[in-house]
C-alpha cells in the first residue's frame, strides 16, 4: 500500500532518532519517545515516553532491537525498556478499526505490555539479546571525577542544557546483564583513542547463527546466569561467573563493536578463556570444578590450573592440601610431576607428597626416586622404610641407596627403623642371610617364619 509514493506515518514530534522494522510492526525513536507502528492496522500502537530527567535525545543515540516480532529491547541513554507485543481477539468484533485478516478470522489486536524497565550507571551505545539475558555496550563516566555532568533544568516548555568540562571517558565495556538489572559479566575493552569519544561514537551490531525467538526468552527472571563474552582484538578487564551455555558450539552470537579507528569482534567466552578468567581473579577451585566437569580443554589450559593452583597453595604454605591435589593437577604427565617433586623438596615437605609420587602411569626417572629417599633417610627414617616396602625395586637404585644407609649408619647412632629398612634392601637384592643377621639382632617374632620359608636354618646354625 506504500507503493512508489512517500507516506507520512507520523511526524510532529522532532527529529527521527533511531528505526526498526520486523514484519507488519515498525518502531522508531524520536525527540519525545518510542513509538511502535502497526502496518496492518496503519495504527500506532504503543508509545513510551523517555524517562523523566533524560538527557537531552541526540546526545545519547537510541537502540532499538526486534527480539522478534513479539518483543522489542529498547536501550536509550541511561534506561532500557523491554516491550512485549501480544495478538489477541478483538473485544470490538467488527467494529475493530483495524484491518480484518485475509482468511476472514476475526479482528486481532495487538496488546504490548512493559515487562522490564530499569536505570543503568552508564550510558547505553548498543543494546542486543544474550540468551536469556541482555548484553550491553556500556559508556562508562567516570563519576567520582565529574567527567560529565548533565543538568537540564525544565522551564515551561523548554529546556537548558548545563554541562562542565569534558576530561574524556573511561574504557567502553561490554556487560551482560539480566531483565532485572543485574550485572553478571563484563569485558572492559581497549579501544585506540577512547578517551575522546561520546557514547554516539560507538556502535554495536549483533549477529545469531540461529534466529531468535521472544518466546525462548520471555521470563524475568533473578536467577538468570550467562557467560561472559571475549574482545577478540583486544582484551580488557573482565568479571565473569559460572554459567549455563544457550548456544550450540560452531554457532555463538557474535557482537561487532564499532568505533572511529576499531572494530571489535566479541563472542561467548570458550571454556578456556573462562578458566584463564578464574585463575586470573584466584578462582581456582571453581577453575578445578570446570575441568572436572569433562570440558574440552587445552593441554597448556589444564597444566596452567595444576601450576597457579600449587602456587597459590605454596603461598599461603597448605602443603598437605598441595599435596593431596597432585593427582589430580599433575595428570600423568612425567615433567610435571618431577618438577613439583623437587619443589616440595625445596621447602623440606616431601613427607606429606611422598604417598602420592606415582610409581607407574607416570614412572618418573631413577633419580627422581633415589633423591627422595637419600632425603628422607637423612630426615625422616619412617617414611624411608615405608617406601622401601612399598615402592617396586626397578624404580630407584637398590645398591646405590643400600650403599648411602650403610655410609649413614657408619656416622650415626643405629636405630631399629634403619635396620629394618636396610635388611628389606638385602632381601631386594637376593641377600636374604644377611637381611636374617638383621632380623635376630631386632628379635623380630616372625624371623622364625621368615627362616622357614626361605630355607635358612643352615645359616642360623
């Protein structure tokens, strides 16, 4: 019905900020509000004021964003408005005065409702879904330095505009938030010249790899939770927390943030990004439960956790807690673990790792072995006989280490711990008549057992 014709569809209230068209619905920003057309009935159907004390209309653009045809997102200056636009039967029958569809169904109208509306503490340069969240491109001031100060002050029917020195703007983020205004991520991002920028310098466009439906995402919701996204030329500060993922991988939203001198691809953070994330904000217990949840991950994401994790923890000295952990920070990887062997030797703690330093799967080299217990038959005579019986002998130097007790007992005072340990090493090396010497001066009650099984009562006489 347009045809090839200019067709006023309002006009009167200013200037034509901002225009959006989904299906028969149109909604444009002006110098007074927000206004939603209906092609169909060639009626407006809904118009919201901008919010008392705005600034003034051209200095912050509006953003308007179709859900989809049932819902409209509308981001201005410091406010966002959420719109839901219902079809429904006519109470008016025939007397509707709009349109009568072309299968002769009774007149519909449409019903649109304010389901969200909030005040944010930065100003709005793009507005866009994020699942069942928003995701905003946020003009932040800095207000303890009075950076920008607004004041209209209304006089009759017209306004004054006051503003104070301009000193420049902080760094735009992009902030997930919910429909209740709460803030559940946010990437400070780094753009060439952002001091000198208004919030109309920037822009956001969005792109979904799969349509979006106002249906999916109708509930407001407390409780709602979203990942945080990633600057993919550059990245800023950021806050995330744990999320469920909307999307399928292969099709993330992808938000393009548009300035005088960059263009700023930002995307759902991978798992990856999220774990570096939480290691970078000391997070690391949560960084353990991501990867234990069976989140594909880099080999270098994975030893990252098991190094900033065991460093934490050497920090604030919670070896034993350190320790328990190995298994599961080191993997089965032999480098690793060598490495954090040697690092509990440093700060004299190997008595709390050593029931853990793994045997097999991974078999660590000889040396490592023979270190750790030349060490503790130095400090601790317990645990050299403990692992002395329980460590398989092809993994450490028997003879090398019989040779250090027997140099060790040479210099020292000799105690029964010792002679135990050193009579397990003979029966390792087949020595079985001398580990029997040993056994009669402890008077061990079951040497009589060990002579019987071994044959040696020819040794005895």
């Amino acid at each position: 019905w347009l045809g090839n014709k200019d067709y006023a569809l309002h006009s009167g209230e200013g200037t034509i900020h901002a225009v959006r068209w989904t299906g028969s619905l149109i909604a444009w920003a002006n110098d007074i509000g927000v206004r939603i057309y209906d092609c169909v009935s060639h009626q407006c159907i809904k118009y919201v004021n901008r919010p008392k004390g705005s600034p003034r209309a051209d200095l912050f653009r509006a953003s308007l964003f179709w859900q989809s045809e049932s819902l409209l997102i509308v981001g201005w200056a410091d406010s966002v408005t959420i719109l839901r636009i219902s079809v429904q039967e006519s109470p008016l029958g025939d007397s509707f005065q709009g349109s009568t569809p072309a299968n002769n169904s009774l007149p519909v109208f449409r019903n649109v409702q304010v389901v969200a509306s909030f005040q944010t503490d930065y100003y709005i340069s793009g507005i866009a879904p994020f699942g069942p969240d928003l995701v905003a491109l946020a003009y932040v001031i800095d207000q303890e330095d009075n950076m920008l100060q607004l004041a209209e002050i209304q006089d009759g029917a017209s306004f004054q505009r006051r503003k104070s020195t301009v000193k420049g703007s902080l760094r735009p983020e992009v902030r997930v938030i919910t429909w209740m205004n709460e803030e559940l991520a946010s990437d400070a991002l780094t753009i060439h010249g952002y001091e000198h920028y208004k919030a109309n310098d920037y822009l956001m466009a969005s792109f979904y790899s799969v349509p979006l439906s106002g249906d999916l995402f109708g509930s407001v919701s407390s409780d709602s939770q979203s990942s945080s996204l990633d600057g993919q030329q550059n990245r800023g500060s950021s806050k995330e927390i744990e999320s469920d993922q909307w999307w399928t991988e292969g099709d993330e939203p992808m938000y393009y943030i548009v300035s005088p001198r960059d263009i700023v691809l930002a995307r759902p953070r991978g798992p990856d990004d999220r774990i570096q994330w939480l290691l970078e904000n000391k997070k690391f217990e949560e960084a353990l439960h991501v990867m234990e949840t069976g989140k594909v991950l880099k080999d270098s994401t994975m030893e990252q956790i098991g190094y900033d994790y065991l460093t934490h923890l050497f920090e604030i000295k919670d070896f034993a807690k350190a320790a328990s952990l190995c298994p599961k920070l080191l993997f089965q990887k032999t480098a690793l673990w060598e490495r954090w062997v040697l690092e509990f030797a440093k700060v004299q703690q190997l008595s709390l790792l050593c029931r853990y330093i793994p045997v097999d799967q991974p078999r660590l080299r000889q040396a490592v072995y023979d270190m750790v217990l030349k060490i503790f038959l130095q400090s601790d005579h317990e645990n050299f006989l403990h692992l002395v019986k329980h460590w398989p002998a092809e993994i450490y130097s028997i003879k090398e280490v019989t040779d250090s007790l027997l140099a060790y007992e040479a210099r020292n005072s000799v105690n029964s711990v010792l002679r135990e340990a050193l009579a397990q090493l003979y029966i390792l090396q087949n020595r079985k008549d001398l580990a029997l010497g040993i056994f009669l001066q402890l008077q061990r009650p079951e040497v009589f057992d060990f002579i019987a099984k071994n044959n040696l009562l020819s040794s005895v006489q």
